[in-house]
C-alpha cells in the first residue's frame, strides 16, 4: 500500500501555481516597456497587463553554469515564485534574469539566498502584498 495525497488538504500556498510566459514576443514586451529592479544574483522586470494572474518567465543564459547549474537555478526560482503566489500582486508579467553569480552559489543554502534576493527585487517593485513582505 503506498500514500496517496490528498491536494484538498494541502494549503492554498502549496497549490499555488504561476503560470509561465513563452512566447518571445512577450518576453521582448516585458523588457522593454516593464519596469525593472536588479542585484547580485537576479534582474527583474515587470510589466502590467491586463491578465488575472501574474505570469512568470525565467531566463538563464550559458554565462551562469553549464545546463544542470541553469536548470537547478530555473526550479529554484519558479518554486520561490509558486511559494509567494498568493502574495504576488495579479496583472503583472514578470521575467527574472539570472545573473552569473548565482550559479556559482553552493547547493546548501542556495534556497535561502535566491529567495531572499527574489524577496527584496519584487517588494522593490511593488509586486508583494505588506502580508507578504513582513513574513518569509
């Protein structure tokens, strides 16, 4: 007998789902017209529209590892964007840059780093709920 889980007993954070943006048409309207916060580890930008979620896109170029390093660093960033989505602000397009330096970041404690500087980037531009910002 193996467990099953039960997704109606899960709490709505861990259910939470950021839907992702694919096309490169969107992804070039995020850059050039969204707004845009930046640190050592991450770029991000943000556009408003007229969409009743917020939408997600990860870009990881070759400077940042080799592609095990670029993929962990993608996962890393979409389950700290799927565990803030019930604080994320709806209508916003966000594209997260990954920067080098957060491929060099080691395994323990990678977690903690990348959700903190995504933290710090999104409340600077104003995309976290004060619920949000206040807790991890």
């Amino acid at each position: 007998m193996y467990f099953q889980l039960n997704p109606t007993s899960l709490k709505p954070a861990c259910r939470a789902f950021v839907p992702p943006i694919r096309k490169t048409k969107e992804f070039k309207a995020v850059y050039s017209n969204g707004s845009q916060a930046v640190n050592a580890y991450f770029f991000v930008y943000a556009l408003a529209t007229n969409n009743a979620t917020a939408r997600l896109g990860v870009t990881v170029s070759k400077k940042v590892g080799k592609a095990v390093v670029r993929n962990r660093v993608k996962r890393l960033v979409k389950e700290c964007c799927r565990l803030k989505a019930t604080h994320i602000a709806k209508g916003f397009d966000i594209v997260v840059v990954a920067r080098p330096a957060v491929g060099a970041l080691p395994k323990e404690g990678s977690y903690a780093k990348v959700n903190k500087a995504l933290k710090s980037l999104l409340g600077r531009l104003r995309l976290l709920t004060a619920r949000a910002a206040v807790s991890g």
